[in-house]
C-alpha cells in the first residue's frame, strides 16, 4: 500500500480515520482542526497530504498517499488514473469520479447507509437505517455509465479534472463506462482547438452520441478546422454535434444530435445538451420505485390528477399519463428549455399531459391546482422549503421523492415533516458504484 512523500513534507501528515462523512470522505482530527480526507476508510491509520489548510479555515481537507494500517474492506482500486496511492508514486493528483474505489462495493453500500442515515437523523430527527440497494451488481461496480464528460488538455489529450481542481489529468482508460463506450476509445485520439466532449451511448444500443465544445477564444474559422478534424476521426455509426459557443447552440454535423433510449416499454429521445439518468439500469430502477409506491398505495387512478415535476425529458411522465388514461390529467414540468423540447416531443400525442417549461415553484405558483399523487426528482440542491410548501398545498395523497443527494433529501423531509407529512418507504439505490453517489426514492404521505 505504499505511495512516495511529496516533496513539501511539511503538508504530510499521519492520521487515524473516524466515521464517514457526506461527500465521500471520512473525518479526522490533526490536534483540534476537523480533516476532510479522500481516498481512506475508517479505522485506517494513513499518511495524507494537505491539499487545503488554510491556517484560519475552520477545516481542512487532504487525500491519502500512503496506506501504514489498512482497513479489512480496502482493495487494488480498479481505475489507475483514479488510484490515489498509485497518483502519489508519481507526485500527482488522481482524477475525480471514483472515489470510493479503494473499497470493496459491500463496503461502498455500508458507507453510503451510513451517510443516509446520519443525514436523516440530524436533518431531519429520523433514527432510520436503509439498507443500499446494488444494481446490476457485477461485483465491481464497472461498465455502468452510459454517459460521460471529459476535459481536453492544453496538448488535445483527453482527460478529466482531480477533485476541486482546474487541472486536467490525461486518461487512457474509462472502467466505470459501457463497452459501447470504451470501444470508441477516444483516448487514442486527437482533440486539438476541443475544450471538452460528451458521448451518450444508450443502453439499448442505439447510436451513440459525441458533443463538442471548441475553445474558447479560437477564430470563426479556426474553430470549423477544430471541430472538422474532430469529427473526421470518429467512426462512422456515431453521430456527432458541437456546441456553439457564441449562441450555446447545439449544432449537427453528423447524424442526429439526440440519442433514442427506451425503459419499460417507452421511448425518448434526449438531446445532446439534455439530461437522462447515467446509470444503464438507473431509469427502469427510478421508474420502478417510484411508480410502485404510488400504484401500491392506492394514489394513481383512472382520470386521477398527478404531476410530473422536474421532469426532464419524460422519464416519470409516460408512465404516469399511461397510469391515469386519457380522462386523467398530467402536469409536466421541466426548467431546462432543451429538455423540455424533448419532453413535448416524447409526449406528443398525449392529451392528457401538459408540459410546461419553467422554474417548478413558479409554475405551481401560477397555476395552482389539486392533485391525486405526483413525483419529483429535483437537482442535486433539492426541492427547497418553497416548493415543498406548494405541494403540500395541492392536496396529494402520496408523494414520491426521488433524490440524489442525501443532505438535500433530509433537509426536505424535514420541511415536510413540519408540515405534518411522514415518510412512509425509503429505498435507496447504489447507481454510482465507485463514487460516493446514490440515489433515494421515498413514499410521503400526510401524517394520520
């Protein structure tokens, strides 16, 4: 487990690690100063190195760099450019998204239950302990992502940002990625004049897509240079579109600028710039949870009327509008213009639904209306005690929540307990193996 000191000795520093906390680090002490470590689990004795330790911070923050007792839960990280001991015998910073590596994926879900439960408890006074569902468990939690978003180098190499860093670290390989995406194997390529790519390749194996976005600063035709060379070496089968960086424009060069994915017997399109779940199984998984404790709990009807919000390109929406029958009625609602746009596409025909672009809480504030059930999936930042207050004012009978962040979801289960609301079922799901991520999924109802 050994990695080589840095040159700067004064920022090492040999730690015992406590508890797990919330955004994947575990918690140490250095005389009376709080320490934010990266790559280390609890109980493990470790060398670290300082990455911020301002002398009047209220904490500090470091990554691991030697291993000197390690826990029975750690082992060989299976991403190299990730490996943060593996970083440090080159005197450099590992990438960011695969932080919980180091750890056997039992262990991952025991730390991410643990994370929940300490958020529950101290946002939201709930003593509630929720066992991490894994997904498509292949026993090392790799070749999940159907999405993925690298940095360029200065020298056109693909690579990805260390944590809390603008410096962009060269990658020639992708683990936690589909096949479909690895055999495209973008490292090999070129991208000079490209600040960043995205590629979307589908679960269901339909085309995949590359998103480019050129340089900043590079002249009109310089810029069309760039992105012709760009996309000149991609193969053919794969559709390619670049972002314009004076009108934030998506614009086509090859194929179509949108990716086809289906889940449980429904299709979307999504564009290029719009959101879809990361996770191959995520979307049937979200779907599955979220709709079966409404269908159990007796809130979803023939002609009921349910809401969608946060809706991004569909997902919950084509299950529900299907749930209610052409006599219900189903809001939508996304912010994201371009996601909204899919979503009108997917649901075209529809009549039943009505999707609305804007901003949740002003939407429900200009048009308020009763409601039988609805879900919500808001962004990383949750719902907020705004919008939960309008729910609660359109009279649901069950509200499912389905959250990505566990101190956002807490935060706001608290706020709907206030209200006189309780949660009824918790699952949460292990869609991030590898990282510190999960997903939660949650039955509201009002209190008896």
């Amino acid at each position: 487990m050994k990695g080589t000191p840095l040159n700067d000795s004064s920022q090492l520093l040999t730690l015992t690690l406590g508890p797990v906390a919330h955004g994947g680090h575990t918690v140490a002490r250095h005389d009376s100063r709080v320490v934010f470590v990266r790559h280390g689990l609890p109980g493990e004795v470790v060398t670290v190195r300082l990455t911020e330790s301002e002398p009047s911070a209220r904490f500090w923050r470091a990554d691991v760099v030697d291993v000197l007792e390690a826990s029975p839960d750690r082992r060989e990280h299976p991403w190299p450019e990730a490996d943060a001991l593996r970083a440090a015998r080159r005197g450099a910073a590992p990438v960011g998204g695969a932080e919980f590596g180091h750890a056997t994926l039992q262990a991952q879900r025991q730390l991410k239950s643990a994370v929940l439960g300490e958020q529950l408890r101290r946002l939201a006074g709930l003593d509630r302990e929720t066992e991490v569902e894994g997904v498509d468990d292949d026993g090392l939690g790799l070749h999940w992502r159907t999405r993925m978003a690298f940095a360029v180098t200065q020298d056109g190499r693909l690579g990805m940002h260390a944590h809390r860093s603008e410096e962009v670290i060269p990658v020639r390989s992708m683990p936690l990625a589909t096949g479909a995406i690895e055999d495209l194997a973008l490292w090999d390529l070129r991208w000079d004049g490209i600040a960043r790519l995205e590629v979307a390749a589908p679960a269901n194996g339909s085309e995949p897509l590359v998103v480019l976005w050129p340089r900043e600063g590079l002249p009109a035709k310089e810029r069309g240079k760039a992105l012709s060379r760009a996309v000149a070496q991609l193969p053919e089968g794969v559709s390619v579109s670049s972002m314009d960086p004076e009108t934030s424009q998506l614009l086509r060069w090859r194929g179509r600028s949108w990716v086809k994915e289906s889940v449980a017997g429904f299709e979307y399109r999504v564009t290029g710039e719009g959101f879809w779940q990361i996770h191959r199984k995520a979307p049937e998984t979200l779907m599955s949870a979220a709709m079966g404790f409404l269908q159990d709990g007796g809130f979803l009807r023939e002609g009921a009327s349910v809401a969608d919000l946060y809706a991004g390109a569909g997902l919950f929406t084509a299950p529900l509008a299907s749930a209610v029958g052409p006599a219900g009625a189903v809001l939508s609602v996304e912010g994201s213009p371009g996601t909204s746009r899919d979503a009108r596409k997917n649901l075209h025909g529809q009549r039943q639904v009505e999707i609305v672009q804007g901003k949740v809480e002003r939407v429900l504030r200009a048009r308020p209306r009763r409601l039988d059930a609805l879900i919500l999936d808001p962004p990383r930042a949750g719902a907020g005690k705004t919008v939960v207050q309008q729910l609660v004012r359109s009279g649901p009978g069950g509200i499912a929540y389905v959250s990505c962040d566990p101190a956002s979801f807490a935060r706001d289960i608290g706020f709907f307990q206030d209200l006189g609301w309780e949660m009824r079922q918790l699952r949460a799901f292990d869609l991030y193996p590898n990282t510190h991520h999960l997903e939660t999924v949650t039955l509201l109802t009002p209190s008896a």
